[in-house]
C-alpha cells in the first residue's frame, strides 16, 4: 500500500513548518537515508531523509507552503510493484480524527484551566496563546451541507474572533483552511452571520465578547500608509521574524527588566588575546581567540560566582541551574538565533573558540539541529563589531538576564590622579528582577567587569 509522507516534528516544541524546497520530484526513485526535503522551522532550516524506499508518486504539498502542521500528508511513496493507479489508497483517506471531531478533554487541573483571552484587536498569532483553549468544535458545513475542512488551530482561531469558516477560502492542501487563512479574514474585516451571532438578553456574555470585537488600540501601518498615499511594499514576516516578534512583545510586557553597564578596561585582554593568537600560530593549533571567546568565558565564570544570576522565574518558584549553558546572538539572513555554548563554566578559551567558530557556521548556513540553540541560561549579545557603543538588549524568556556588549575603542581615562588613554568597552546586562534584584545585579556585573580586566584569572 502507498505510504503517506508526513510533516516531522523537528523539535518537541514544533506544531508547524514551512516546506523550503524539496529535494525530488514525481517519479524519482527514493531510497531509505536519501535527503528528500528541506523543512524550515522558526529558527534553522533542516534536512528530512525518508524512512522507507520506493518512488516517488505524488507531492501533496508544494515547496514554499507555509504553516504545514506536524502529521500532515506532504507526498506518497509508491512502493515496489505499486503504481500511480494506486495513489488513491493513499491520498483519499480522510483527515485524523482529532481534525473532525473533539479531542476527549484531558482530566485533572489542566483540564480545568480557563482559555486564554485573545489579545485585543484579533484572534491569537500562535498556536501557544491556544494551548489551553478547548477542544476544536466538529467541522461545520456549508450551506450545501459539505463538510468544510479546517485545521484544529485554524477552527479555534475562528471561534475565538467570530469568525464564519464557510466565508474562508482555504490555501492548504485540497482547499484545507489553515491559521494564515483566518489571520487574513480577521485583517479583511470577515464576521460570522447575523443568525449565529449570539442573543443578546444577558450584559454579561456581550461584556465577555467586548475585546474580540474591540478595535485596534493604536492604527495599523498599513491604514496608516494607505492614508498617508506612502508607496509601499507589503512582504510577509517569515516564521523566524514571527517568532522573534511574538517573543520580543512577551518579554517586554511580562517581564519587569532593569539595565545595569559597566565600563571596562580591556587593554590586559587585547594583550593577552594577541600571545596566546601567536603561540596558537606557531604550534599550529587549530583555533584563533577572539575578543567575544574570552566575553563568553567570563560570563560563564561570573554565573558561578553569582549563581543566582544563572535562573529562571518559574511562578512560585526559581530554577537554579547548575551550569552556565551561554546562548549567543548570531546574526543570519532574516533575522538572529543564539546558538548555545554548553556547560561552558567548564570549558576553556581554546575550546569555547572552537565550538563558536562550528555553531556560528551552522548558523548562517541555516544548518542547526533543535538542540544547537534551544535551552540556555542566559544570552550575550555583541554589537561591537558594528560600531555600537552601547545598548540594552532584550531578555530572552525564560532566561533571567542578558549581557549586550558594544565596541572597544580608546576613551580617556584618570588613573593615579592623571589622564591617560585606555581601551575600553561598555558592557549592558538586562536583568529579570523577579529573578535577581538591583544588589544581584550589580554583584554579578562587578565580577565580569573583574574577569574581563584580568582575563588571566579566567584560566586558573
């Protein structure tokens, strides 16, 4: 019988994907390991390699197709002996269950759980802010009586603004409606009808309906633009720009943040950076120090001299974690990721050299596995190379604090009573104050600022 081909789940954490580019096409001979597709998640692009051998006998979904849930049919393999005459068996298999009828609700307390409020304006963005919500209701019909076919998400999306599905056009394989289908019927204005909008006897459920029906706090570009006859061109945000987003507007509005920087004298460093370069040289070791390898290395060791620094918040409780696993900002086409040097409290200059030189590469390349960059105890962001002096980055939830370093250059400076001229570099930590207070902080910006002006301490 004809296998379906079915979206992986590259990362626990993964519901939907993009389907980049696809590595074959009808009729090719598939064998067991070949690379097949490429799928891109909200932060790498990653290889699919098929499981079993055959060829190819159709492609249900096109390459550059958005928003493909996990589990869903992307191709069938025909296998030996089968041919196009038997897609059927295949492809005419009607959807899982959990898309035409109610997941059983899970029992305990989660089960209890409230739905979570959409944000004002519109339907949620994220299949996140709909983790709580109820099971999806049954398909509706059309008014011909067929059933319309919809996504969980995209049907709880629906619900959730008043959103009528027979009005929608789906864009998913067979004229399936997927969540970027109801976004764009929540932006053109779609209602549900007259007759299935609720009675309206009772203040309570009409004050309940208030903020899906609630404008817009503030105008949106592109009324403003059309207003304003500014000429424009509208691109679509990819999944990574979505997520950076979604992300960003979280830990700005949960999360109460306060700056700390310090100025740091980093002539020793630079001196010592440049003899062990030039011992690395002449041995023929395969590395090269850079100025961000010994920043990592120091924010590594000033989280165990400060450990409450290297936490998450976690509701009534913290999560104190036993090694420094630093995250570092990369930027790539398109947006940034943070590939993550782990347990690097326990690695040296040399190797933490290594691993960032690998992660960075992988990076760009669009080439990191889920476990590269998701985790981490705490960021570090470097803008020096740029030309910025100083700035303050964002938090990246759920870690407790952020380190942004900016450019080193030649200040004037007061030592012993006299003026001299050092090197210097202003470095920025944003902090989670429900994880560390001002003190804390403080503490744990003095013990980098101690490491990075005597870099040979961080080799004992």
């Amino acid at each position: 019988m004809p296998v379906n081909i079915l979206m992986p789940a590259l990362s626990p954490t993964m519901t939907e994907g993009t389907l980049a580019k696809w590595h074959v096409k009808e009729g090719d001979e598939v064998n067991a390991g070949d690379v097949i597709a490429e799928i891109e998640t909200d932060k790498a692009t990653m290889e699919v390699e098929a499981v079993d051998e055959g060829h190819l006998g159709e492609i249900l979904v096109p390459e550059g197709t958005e928003s493909v849930p996990v589990n869903q049919p992307i191709a069938v393999l025909l296998q030996e002996g089968e041919s196009e005459s038997d897609l059927g068996q295949a492809t005419s298999a009607p959807p899982p269950p959990a898309e035409d009828t109610p997941a059983s609700a899970p029992s305990g307390e989660k089960a209890s759980k409230a739905p979570e409020a959409p944000a004002k304006g519109g339907a949620p963005g994220t299949q996140e802010m709909l983790k709580d919500a109820p099971p999806a209701p049954p398909a509706p019909k059309s008014s011909g009586g067929e059933r319309i076919f919809a996504s969980p998400l995209a049907r709880r999306m629906a619900k959730q603004a008043g959103i009528d599905l027979t009005q929608i056009k789906g864009s998913g394989p067979n004229s399936r409606i997927v969540r970027a289908d109801v976004e764009q019927a929540i932006e053109r204005g779609v209602s549900a009808p007259a007759e299935a909008a609720p009675a309206k006897k009772e203040a309570a459920p009409a004050a309940a309906a208030a903020p899906a029906a609630e404008a817009p706090a503030a105008p949106r570009a592109k009324d403003l633009a059309d207003s304003y006859g500014l000429a424009y061109e509208e691109v679509p945000l990819s999944s990574m720009r979505r997520t950076i987003a979604k992300r960003m507007v979280e830990a700005k509005q949960s999360i109460p943040d306060y700056p700390l920087t310090v100025d740091v004298e980093i002539d020793e460093l630079l001196r010592v950076r440049k003899e062990l370069n030039a011992r690395a040289e002449k041995s023929g070791a395969d590395y090269k120090l850079s100025v961000n390898d010994f920043i990592v290395r120091a924010c590594a060791l000033a989280l165990m001299q400060v450990p409450g620094v290297n936490a998450s918040y976690n509701g009534t409780t913290l999560l104190m974690y036993d090694h420094a696993d630093i995250s570092v900002a990369v930027a790539i086409e398109g947006g940034l990721i943070t590939p993550i040097v782990k347990k690097a409290d326990t690695k040296g200059l040399a190797q933490i050299s290594r691993e960032m030189k690998v992660l960075a590469k992988r990076a760009r390349d669009g080439k990191l596995k889920p476990e590269d960059y998701q985790g981490g105890t705490f960021s570090l962001s470097n803008l020096g190379m740029m030309g910025i002096k100083e700035f303050g980055a964002i938090i990246n939830p759920p870690q407790g604090c952020i380190v942004a370093v900016g450019q080193s250059e030649q200040r004037p400076v007061v030592k012993d009573g006299a003026l001299a001229v050092a090197t210097m570099m202003s470095v920025t930590g944003t902090f989670d104050h429900r994880v560390a207070d001002g003190a804390m902080g403080a503490e744990f910006m003095g013990a980098l600022k101690k490491l990075l002006e005597d870099p040979l301490t961080m080799m004992l």
